[in-house]
C-alpha cells in the first residue's frame, strides 16, 4: 500500500459496510445504502490516479459486499491490465488467495457484449481457485461507462451462493458508475498532465548556454510538476561576443502562462540575436505583449457580436498579459565579464563580491505588458574574477513561513552573502536549500534562480 494511498483506502475501510451476511449488514443495506453511496463519490472523486481509484474500489466492496471483486481497464481498442489479460487489480477477504484468484480471471478475461450496458452480467465462476474442487459460487460482471465511453469491468463474486441480494447488485451498480466517472476524470487529469509537460519542454531551452570565462548555475522547481510553470528561464549567444539571460515570471500559471512564455522567450532570442540591446529589447516585447492583449480582446469582442451576443464591456474578456522579466547581457573580455542588465517589475538581482559584500545590480521598473509607450533603461556592472550574480523569482523572495516571508530585512542578501567564496554551483544549491528549509513544507509557487560567476 502506497503511503499516499494510505489515508484513502483507510477511508474506504471506514466507510463500507459490515457484511451483508450478517445482522448488521442486513440493517444497513436497508438504512444506510445512499448515504454509503454519496460519501463513495466524494472519495473516488478526490482521486487522480486511476491505478488508486481500483483500489479504493476493491476496499469499498470487499468483504462487505462481496467475497472477492476484480476490475479490468481498458481504452478505446483493447483490456489492458497487469499483464496481457490479466486484470488491472484483484481483492479477495482471504489475502492469501489474491495471487491464485488473479491466475484464474486472467484466463477469463471479460468479454463484454454489444452495446453500452452497464450490468450487472453473469460471469463464469473461477473453478478452483476459490475452494475445494466443485466449490461454487456466484460472479457478476458489470461494465464500467462514463461519457459514453466504456473504461473497464467491474466483477464482483461471493462464494457458497447461487445469487446476490437484488440490494447488492443495484447499490454495486451505482457504485460502479460513480468508479467509472473517477477512472474517467483521472485520465483526463492524465492526458492534460502529459500534454503540459510535452508544453513545458517546449517552452524551456533544452540546455543552457556555456560562456567561456562564466561559470553557471540553474535551479528550476515548478510547483506543479504536471503543468506549466509560470516560471522560466533562458541563456544563449547573441553573436558578436555577446551572451544574453533570462529569468521571468507570468502573472498566472496554466495554458494562458504558457501563451506569453510562448510569446516572450522566440522574441527575446530574435531581438537580441538582430543586434537590440537591453532596454530596447524590453521596450519592445513590452509592446508585443499589450498588441497580442488588445488583438485577444477584439477577436473575442467580433466572434460575441457575430454570435448575436451583447458587446464585451471593458474588464470583460482577455485581459493583459503581465510579466516580470530580469533580462541582460554579458560580454566577456579580458579580466572579467560586462554585465548589462534591466528588471521589470521582477526581484532585483545580487551581486556577491569575493569578500562577501552584497548589493542590487539593477533598479526597479515597470512589469511588461502594463503601460503603453514605457520606457525601460538598462544597467551596466563589471563582474571581476569571483564575482556572482544572482536572479531569483518570487517563489524564492516570497517564500512564506506563517507571517514572514524570505527575503523579509533583506533575507536573500544575508543568505548570498554568507555564500562567499562557493562556487557557483554550491551557491545555488545553497539559496535553494535554505529556501526549503525557511517554509518548512512543500514551495507554495514556482521557484528558479539564475547564479552567473566571473571566472
């Protein structure tokens, strides 16, 4: 049993009935069937994993329902479970049966009938793996639909009986279709899962740029390790000797931060590779960023109007798309590296002297994508040998424990100073850890920071 899983199925255990074959579970077939049915969504519905939904399944109805269950998943095509037909999971009351019984279903896989009915179907008693040879028993198979779309088999058997109570097989029908909506919501949950990692690699540059005389040094740690990040990162040549870094934030998390990012990293790879240098760079993709915002809102306005609908009022419809953006410019040259840079609307980056002086490296300015026509200027500092720049995202200033956040009375500064003399490397995994350990639990937002050390 997982750990995770642990609390759930505990749960299970808790919620199911006694066994119907006894005085109590009589009783309660006939008092407390509903209520066992909406506390069951309720759990099944807090799951996504559908491998856990099985096994709540399992727990929910052996042995209080029955002596033994299975449940066999399947996609659009074919059953797919442990191994070729085995089924996906077996539960028995006895444990030490559970093996064998599996043996036995699994040369019996589920051959469900035309049509989209979800049960309950007679379903051949598994012989010997249930008893005595001759022993028998009584199997239904019921088909697990959600949307229209079968996801698998629920069968269900109680040994020494020629049939289940009519309660039994109608609360294990509903209880099968509320297993069949979980199974089908967490392949959902999966398929997005899998489409926004696919989104987030490409978002993100497949590996930094190495700059001779720079060493560097990345931590990344989306919150969400299933979705986009609002949170990136880039560092790649721009020609003529020039290197060029990144380090921003969307306002938002999902597909909608997915867009800008999409949006922002191509242009700033483009601009600077066509020779803009910084504050133009952010003057520009500042005014990408409100054209792309305004066009959103007047194709939504268009496809309302055409619709018959009524007019988008102002604050309806897209909004602006914010981003905070520390972006610069390295050039290396004999005795150490310069470092142009600008910050809009972003954590202002460290620079971390040999002797473990700190102090800002840029000023503070607007974020990108909130006034029209800004203007943006850019800084310049000389990074000598041992010299380090830092850039972080919120999720390392804003780390929260109870009232105080991280960088509360310069906290970030303190924390890089005492990292004098570590290698770029070390910095960063330092930063990171005391990060971790300031919260005491899981980061609340996405976290990535950015250490450059002259060499």
């Amino acid at each position: 049993r997982p750990p995770a899983a642990a609390p759930a199925l505990e749960t299970a255990e808790a919620l199911a009935p006694r066994p119907y074959g006894t005085a109590d579970g009589r009783d309660w077939l006939g008092r407390g069937a509903l209520s066992f049915l909406a506390e069951a969504s309720d759990l099944l519905a807090g799951q996504l994993d559908e491998s856990l939904v099985t096994a709540l399944t399992g727990q929910l109805i052996v042995p209080r329902l029955a002596d033994w269950c299975a449940v066999w998943l399947e996609d659009e095509a074919t059953v797919r479970g442990g191994d070729g037909n085995a089924p996906a999971r077996v539960w028995h009351a006895s444990e030490d049966r559970a093996e064998e019984l599996a043996r036995a279903l699994e040369k019996e896989p589920p051959c469900p009938r035309d049509g989209l009915r979800s049960g309950p179907e007679p379903y051949p008693w598994p012989g010997d793996a249930l008893g005595p040879r001759g022993a028998r028993g009584t199997a239904l198979a019921y088909r697990l639909i959600a949307g229209g779309r079968p996801l698998g088999t629920l069968v269900i058997g109680r040994c020494g009986a020629e049939r289940f109570p009519d309660e039994v097989t109608g609360l294990v029908e509903d209880l099968g279709r509320r297993v069949a909506l979980a199974i089908g919501a967490a392949r959902q949950y999966a398929r997005q899962a899998t489409i926004s990692a696919v989104l987030q690699r490409g978002l993100l540059p497949g590996a930094v740029a190495e700059i001779p005389g720079v060493s560097s040094a990345l931590v990344y740690e989306p919150r969400d390790q299933g979705g986009p990040s609002g949170d990136f990162y880039d560092l790649f040549p721009a020609g003529d000797g020039r290197w060029c870094f990144a380090v921003g934030d969307v306002q938002g998390k999902g597909p909608e931060a997915a867009v800008v990012i999409g949006l922002a990293r191509p242009w700033l790879r483009l601009l600077a590779r066509e020779g803009y240098r910084v504050a133009d760079v952010l003057d520009r993709l500042n005014q990408l960023l409100l054209d792309d915002a305004t066009e959103a809102a007047d194709a939504a306005a268009r496809a309302l109007v055409a619709a018959g609908g009524r007019p988008v009022a102002a604050g309806d419809g897209p909004q602006t798309r914010f981003l905070s953006l520390l972006y610069g410019e390295l050039t290396p040259h004999d005795g150490g590296v310069r470092c142009t840079l600008a910050s809009a609307g972003h954590p202002l980056p460290l620079l971390l002297r040999p002797d473990g002086e700190v102090r800002t490296a840029a000023r503070p300015q607007t974020l990108l994508g909130v006034v029209e026509d800004e203007t943006y200027t850019s800084e310049t500092v000389e990074l000598g040998p041992g010299d380090s720049l830092l850039c972080v995202t919120d999720g390392v200033t804003e780390r929260r424990s109870g009232s105080r956040q991280f960088d509360d009375g310069d906290g970030l500064a303190r924390a890089l100073s005492g990292c004098a003399g570590l290698s770029a490397e070390l910095i960063a995994e330092r930063i990171r850890r005391l990060v971790h350990e300031f919260g005491g639990g899981l980061p609340e937002d996405d976290l990535a920071l950015l250490v450059l050390q002259a060499g």
